[in-house]
C-alpha cells in the first residue's frame, strides 16, 4: 500500500481506526526528510496492513501545531486510535522496522490501563 496523504479533513477519520497508522510529518524543503521518504515508502510496501500516512507540515499547519511538531521528519505509531510513539529524526530502515515490530507486540488492553491510570 502507498502512503496516504494526512490533513486535517481525514486525519481523525484514518488514525482513529483500528489497527496501526505510522505518520511521517515532513516538508519539501526538509534533506532529512527527502531521504528518510524512501525508507518510509519501502517500509509502506513490506507491511500492507499498516496505513503509512504522511503529513506536509508546510500544508498542513494546523495539524503540525496540534501535536506541537518542532523538527522535522517526526515520526508517529498509532495504535487503535492511541498515540503509542512520536520522535522526531529519520530513522534508520532497521529502527523503523523495529518500530514497527514493537508497535504489533503492544497489549492495547495494557496501555489503555496506563492512560486511564495518567489521567486520573
């Protein structure tokens, strides 16, 4: 599956689904993120059960604000609908995949009872 591109008409719609939505925040004019799209896109390929969404932070503003993205490429997991992860930085092909391996193995059932646990 290709990436998908995020703004903020679809973003709620596509990362509040289950399953797992990676989220490249990313400019035009950004290096690191020219030569981290590839990676992502490789990745996109290897794994059609995720949705790879990208979010052109230059376009979409609103959305970079939303979730206070300061430098970019900023990568975020999310998780039936829960933000599990967010860093900014390129990741490495390998890290990527490790992102992702790690992302499957979550107890959603567990994190849920975290959050719940934060915010009392």
């Amino acid at each position: 599956m290709a990436t998908v591109e995020l703004t903020t008409a679809n973003f709620d719609e596509v990362t509040g689904q289950d399953g797992i939505v990676l989220v490249d925040f990313w400019a035009e004019w950004c290096g690191p993120c020219k030569r981290f799209a590839p990676v992502y896109e490789r990745s996109s390929e290897k794994h059609p059960d995720i949705v790879f969404g990208k979010v052109d932070t230059e376009a979409q503003q609103a959305l970079g604000a939303q979730f206070d993205i300061r430098s970019i490429p900023t990568i975020m997991a999310i998780r039936d609908g829960v933000i599990v992860f967010a860093q900014p930085g390129a990741l490495p092909e390998s890290a990527l995949e490790n992102l992702i391996e790690q992302v499957q193995a979550l107890d959603m059932a567990d994190v849920r009872k975290k959050l719940a646990e934060h915010q009392h």
